[in-house]
C-alpha cells in the first residue's frame, strides 16, 4: 500500500474520508496534495454524502409531525399527529446513506476503489 501525504496506508486514510461522511472529505480533500486515490475518495465522498445528508436532514425535518386540524365551535386543535410522507422518505434517504456509507468503508479499507455510478466519475476528474 502507497503512503498518503499525511503519513498513513492509503487504504486507511481513503477509509477516514469516508468515516465523518462528506466532513472528513472535505478536510482530506484540503489536506492530501499528493495521493490521487485519497483524494478520489475524499472527493466521492463530499459529492455522495453532503447532498444526501442535506436532503435526508431537509425531508426528515419538515415531515417530522404532520397535524390534522379538527374545529370544533370555530376554535381550531390539531389532532392525529403523525409523521408525513415527506418523513418517510427521508428516513429512506438515511438508510440508503448508511448502507453506502458502510460499504464504501468497507471496501476502501480492503483497498479496492469502489467507483459509485455517475458519481465515482464526476469524483476521478477533480480528484
């Protein structure tokens, strides 16, 4: 295994890129000049999690409790709480992050370069 510029194996410091999800690609990114798989999997890392995690984040907070209103003599109370299905989806969105996460981790660290679809090449050009 090649050394990486901030002295670490490489599948090591490719699997830390991973670890702190679209953060610690975006500070491997920033700190390794020299390594171009550390920085593909840095790189592949900011453009796969900080989109999911915005949109899981966005999904999951707007559709957490969705009120359905009842009036009763004009006053208005909401009744049957219950997520939405905005709600769900982001909880989906969380479980396909968590799968990818675990698997691009999981194969980093055995030093394969697990190219994501559409993503892993936007990710080799700028790496």
């Amino acid at each position: 295994m090649a050394k990486t510029s901030m002295n670490l194996e490489e599948n090591v410091a490719g699997l830390i890129c991973y670890l702190g999800l679209w953060v610690t690609g975006i500070i491997f990114f920033l700190m390794e000049g020299k390594n171009k798989t550390v920085r593909f999997h840095a790189m592949q890392s900011i453009i796969t999690f900080l989109p999911l995690t915005i949109l899981a984040s966005i999904l999951t907070t707007f559709g957490a409790v969705s009120y359905q209103y009842h009036t009763v003599y004009g006053v208005s109370y909401p009744t049957n709480a219950s997520p939405s299905i905005t709600w769900y989806i982001g909880m989906v969105i969380w479980a396909i992050t968590g799968i990818t996460w675990l698997i691009l981790m999981f194969k980093t660290y055995q030093g394969e370069k697990f190219k994501l679809p559409i993503v892993g090449d936007i990710a080799e050009k700028h790496a």
